[in-house]
C-alpha cells in the first residue's frame, strides 16, 4: 500500500496526467501494463483526494 503526502493541486496535476498519458513503443502489453497501472494509480490519487477534502470538511 502507498500512502500519499500531496496537496490538492499535486494531486489534481497527477490524476490529469495519469488520464492524458499515452504510451509510447511497439509492445501492446508492455503498453497495456502501463495503462492499466497508470489507472490504478488514478484512482488511488482520486481516492486520496475524496479523503482529503472530507477530512478538511470534519474539522
């Protein structure tokens, strides 16, 4: 598990490049497993960021 220490702009800049970022080189699976980790990473960012903001809301 990673644990993030991002503030909301860092964060927001990562989930927009994790969405935008397109691989490049000629192995569709290499290519693939940087897709689907580059997802996985966004949604752990976006999940982070939910958090974030309804920890700063309950205090």
């Amino acid at each position: 598990m990673i644990e993030f220490d991002l503030n909301a702009n860092d964060c927001e800049a990562l989930i927009r490049h994790c969405e935008s970022f397109e691989p490049a080189g000629d192995d569709p699976r290499e290519k693939r497993r940087l897709q689907d980790a580059l997802e996985t990473l966004r949604e752990a960012l976006v999940s982070h960021l939910n958090e974030s903001a309804t920890s700063a809301e309950n205090t």
